[in-house]
C-alpha cells in the first residue's frame, strides 16, 4: 500500500481547523513539502494552484472539498468530521491504480452522414475546429425538405477545405463509441472514425397524422401565428392546439407549442386550450415556457392515451377531467397542431446488439441537448432529432461540434476503466450495462473505446466479478474507505452517498451556509449514484453503519441516462434483503435530489440520522 500524505489547501469553510491535528486524528501524515507515494488534498482538482497539481502529476490523489463534508458545529465537533472525511479519502488513496488513460489526438476523423442544413453545418463546423470531415450521403449537398435550399447552397459552396465530400456514399453499419467509431460505407469499405454525426434529410409534419382530423379544416400552426386570430367581446373565440396528444412529441415540439399557444392567447377575446399526453419540458427553456403560457391564461388539458375523443374531424373534443370526474366536451372554432420534424432512421440503429433502444439513445433528458446521445461521441442533429429547420439546426450542429472537439482534442484526459481479464468471466455485463456504450467486446476480452468513458462507474457497480472500475473507483478502494472513515465516524453511523450531478451541489450550498451536521454522518461523494451498487450498500452497514442513504439525479435528469434508477433498484433490493433477514428496510434509502435543493439533502439526513439512533 502507498503511504498516504495529507497536503492542506487552505479554503473557506475550513477556518478554525488545525491541518497537523486532522492529520494526526486521521492517521496519516501531513505533508510539508517532501516527497509524496498517495495524497489526499483538502480541495477539488480543478481548484488547486498549478505547481501542485504539477507536483501530483502520475501520483494516486483524492481531491477532496473537505469544507463541503465539515460544515459549521464547535470545534471538537468539526475536527472529527474532519478526520473522518480525510480517513475515508486516505482509505482510496492508498489503494488506488493509474490505469492507461487516453491522449487526446486533434487529428481524429468526423463522420457526417446525411443531408441538408444539419448535415453541412456539422461538416462546416467540425473541420473549422480542426478535424478532417468525410460528408456522406446519396446527395449530402442536397437541402432536405424543410430546409431552406438558398441557404444550404451557400453553406454547400463554403465548406472548408477539411471537408471531403463522398456522394452516394451510404452509411450501412456503425459500431463503436468516442474515440473507436468502426463504419462499414457503401462504394468505400470500412473506416475508422473518432466521432459520428446523423443528419439525415426529412420533413416537418403535424404530430397529430393519426388522429381522425379534417385536415382541410385544419389550421396550419404557422399561418396562424404569421396571421392570429380575433374574437369579439361578446363571443370569445376558442382555440384547440394538439401537442402530442396521439403520441407525445419531443421536448423541443412541445416547448414550441407551449410558445405558439402563449403567443395565440394575446390576441383580443381569445381562449386557447393546449391538448398533450405528457408535458415534456426537459428542453432548454421548456419549463419556464410552459409556466408563461399558464400565466398568460392558456388552459392546459392533459389527456391519457386515447384519452381525447375526437368527433367531427375536430370540430368537437371531449375528455374526461379526473379532478371533476367528469366528462367535458369543446367545439373550438380553430384547431390547429403542433408540428415536428421527422426523418426515417437508419435501420442499423434498430440492432439491439449494437445499439440501446431509441429512448434511451435520445433520452428526454436536458443534459442531452446539443445533438448528444447517450452513447459518446455519436451525435444525432436536424429532422432526426426533431429540431426544426434554420437557426435551431444550425445552433445544435455547432453545439455537437464543439462538444465532439472537446471530447476528442480539448485537451482534457478521459478515464479509461482498468480491466483485470483474469478475473472477467466474459459475462458481457459492463457492455450491456454501460449508459454511454464505452465498451466492447474484441478479440476476446473487454475494450473500452478511448475518448467514451465517462467515469460514471456504473460497470464496476454491476459486474459480479469486481473486474472493472475507473481509475480510483474499484470496490477493494471504496470498501477501503468505508472502513476508515466508519472507524472514525462516532455511533450512530450513516453513511450518504452523493451524486457529483446533485449532492454534490447541495453539500456546498449547506457548506457556504456553515451548516452542522450529525456527528456520525460520513459522506462519500460518487461520480454517479449507479456507482453505488448492492454490494457498497451492505458492506456499509456490515461495517457498522445504521443506515445508508443514496442521494441522486431526479428520473430524467441523470448524466448517466439510467444510472439514478440503477441506484434505487440496488437500494429497493438492499432493502428488500435486510427484511427477508427481520432486518429494518428503512436502514437503506434512495434519495432523489437536485443540486439546487440542499435543504432537502439537510431534511432527509437529519430525519434519517434521528431514525437510526439507538
């Protein structure tokens, strides 16, 4: 084991605290200046000077925001926290690995296969980063139809000289992830390619095509907002705006709607009535959208499946509203729907082998925007998307090119996981499990693509060998934790695991606010609440906890697309476990939290602690 040094980074939150006395109380030695084997320093990396991040350069560090984990209490109280805190760092440090990492490489190619706006401004926009682009597709200078065919022409004569254009060149197979894009190309073979852009051609259609309408009474959405519609004083005109009612749209549909339906509800004497199945606001301005819409007096009618019975071709609505149990019917005077773009996807998308279901490929989920996907270095733009033709298309394809630089040559160095081939059983497990398509299995053994992982630790979480982790995130290193932070942490004991997508956020906004914590509680920040899997949360309390709480993203709102809904299935299964042995179940819990929701994190840790005192 390395022997683990303490490197005080003085920081606010942390005065009152004698750095040689946590040092001491934790059991490891304070470094002055000598020479380091492990570290534990007392701030997040991006926050230390320079010369020390230098200095630790090739070592095993745990960074650590030690003020988040104190809080405020009295002295004797803080120095405990402390040392706790520090120990269950200095258990990871001393165990942790330096597996291969992946160099950036500014060269890396960019598949941009399809047509239209999205597909040449992506091309444009990738090459002027500095990648050589290959633009393929049957006609990819050739605008979709939607697009408007002046402006794809001008962007079709200015490409950059990175740009090689290959027409008639389909896209038949792809596999792979960020860094170790395999593509089988029509009329080319196979290459090898960094990161992949989709943006086929297609069109803007009504999200209502299979409801029963009139379609020639049917208002166009755009001719109604280019001309709204007046009522009079005495006789108030009634509009119905389907958004998704046959089937939910995407986010970026409906929050257009929602705008439509606001801008309509200005008009004099008009009532505007929003139809949906599902209020998707997880776009970029979405919620705040659909509250203006409200305050604006727009009526918003959700209706389950089949729930909207049309009559008339339209011309009357009816539904059942469950808060009065009753049923109600509208003969709007305008219908009009929301519209969407839509292109045919490409059937090796449809390979439940290579790739993960639709909705899990394009999550309604904000952290998703720009053109990502759930798998690294893949991105999905324009019509294919469902983002609308002109300046939406053109703002996501230089989103996805600057995100792809970023992921290929920005310069940062992506964790690469360690694999022990000789205790995988080949089970595929990671494979199947990982959110981001990171890994695969090649000659044999597992391979993580390069620039893909994302650190979350999802895999380490469910392989049943503990043959997989990223650097620093093994089972053996964060057992090694638990064990020394619980040795230090007075009864009763309870640990929390923090999400770095939420917990970690709230723990800062209580540290800024000098909060006091129990005295036994032992946080331990995760990249991922998915990291935490079932056999963390029983060595937990076999280590002398009293209860565990799991504190992660929202549903939808997880970087790791599923890795919050892996962390409470585990937590349910804990829980489940202990009552089969006349154990408690409340001992285990998942938390769902927001970053910006620290008194929430402050209510559950209290009310949990108080639980499990004796």
């Amino acid at each position: 084991m390395a022997r683990v040094s303490l490197l005080w980074v003085e920081r606010p939150g942390l005065e009152g605290l004698e750095p040689a006395a946590v040092a001491r109380a934790a059991g490891v030695e304070l470094n002055s200046g000598g020479p380091v084997e492990a570290a534990v320093v007392t701030c997040p990396a991006e926050e230390a000077p320079e010369p020390l991040r230098q200095r630790l350069a090739g070592k095993p560090v745990q960074w650590l925001e030690l003020a988040a984990e104190v809080g405020g209490g009295d002295g004797a109280h803080r120095l405990a926290r402390a040392a706790a805190a520090v120990a269950r760092a200095a258990g990871r440090a001393e165990l942790a690995t330096l597996p291969p990492v992946y160099a950036p490489q500014p060269a890396q190619k960019v598949l941009v296969a399809g047509r239209g706006l999205a597909a040449l401004a992506a091309a444009h926009e990738a090459a002027l980063a500095g990648h050589p682009v290959l633009l393929a597709g049957e006609e990819p200078t050739r605008p979709g139809a939607d697009d408007d065919p002046a402006e794809v022409e001008r962007l079709a004569a200015g490409l950059p000289a990175g740009v090689e254009l290959a027409s008639g060149c389909t896209l038949l197979r792809l596999a792979g992830a960020a860094g170790d894009f395999r593509a089988e190309l029509s009329r080319r073979g196979k290459e090898s390619f960094g990161a992949v852009v989709l943006a086929p051609g297609g069109e803007t259609v009504s999200c209502e095509a299979e409801l029963a309408l009139d379609w020639s009474w049917v208002r166009p959405l755009p001719e109604l907002l280019a001309s709204p519609p007046a009522g009079e004083q005495d006789r108030w005109l009634q509009v119905a705006l389907l958004a998704g009612v046959s089937r939910p749209t995407t986010a970026g549909a409906f929050r257009r709607a929602v705008e439509a339906a606001r801008r309509l509800q200005q008009g004099d004497f008009v009532q505007v009535t929003l139809f949906f199945r599902e209020a998707r606001v997880a776009s970029e301005g979405g919620e705040r959208a659909y509250r203006a819409a409200r305050q604006a007096g727009v009526l918003a009618v959700r209706v389950p499946e089949e729930g909207l019975v049309v009559r008339d071709g339209g011309r009357r609505l009816r539904w059942h509203d469950p808060l009065l149990d009753e049923d109600l019917e509208l003969a709007p005077d305008v219908l009009t729907t929301a519209w969407e773009a839509r292109a045919a996807r490409p059937e090796f998308l449809d390979d439940p082998v290579q790739w993960p279901a639709w909705e899990h490929l394009l999550p309604d989920n904000p952290r998703f925007s720009g053109g990502r996907t759930a798998v690294s270095g893949l991105y999905i733009l324009g019509p294919l998307r469902g983002t609308p033709p002109g300046a939406d298309r053109r703002a996501e394809a230089a989103a996805a090119a600057g995100d792809l630089h970023r992921l290929l040559s920005g310069g940062e160095v992506a964790p690469m996981p360690s694999v022990r081939h000789t205790y995988c059983a080949r089970c595929l497990t990671c494979v199947r499990t990982c959110p981001h398509h990171a890994l695969g299995h090649r000659v044999d053994r597992i391979q993580p693509a390069p620039a893909a992982c994302q650190g979350c630790g999802v895999c380490a979480a469910e392989c049943p060998a503990e043959a997989i982790a990223p650097p620093g995130w093994s089972n053996p290193e964060l057992r090694a934790g638990l064990q020394r932070g619980l040795a230090l942490a007075p009864d009763p004991k309870l640990v929390v695991f923090t999400c770095a997508g939420s917990g970690r956020g709230a723990l800062d906004a209580l540290a800024r606010q000098a909060h006091t914590w129990p005295a036994g509680v032992l946080f331990y920040p995760v990249p991922c609440a998915g990291r935490v899997g079932l056999a963390l949360v029983l060595k937990a309390l076999e280590l002398g906890a009293r209860g565990v709480l799991v504190a992660g993203c929202h549903h939808g709102n997880c970087r790791s697309v599923n890795g919050n809904l892996r962390a409470q299935l585990r937590v349910d299964q804990a829980a489940r476990l202990l009552e089969s042995l006349g154990l408690r179940p409340e001992a285990v819990r998942f938390l769902p939290l927001a970053a910006n929701q620290p008194r929430r994190l402050a209510r559950a840790v209290e009310e949990m602690a108080q639980e499990v005192a004796p």
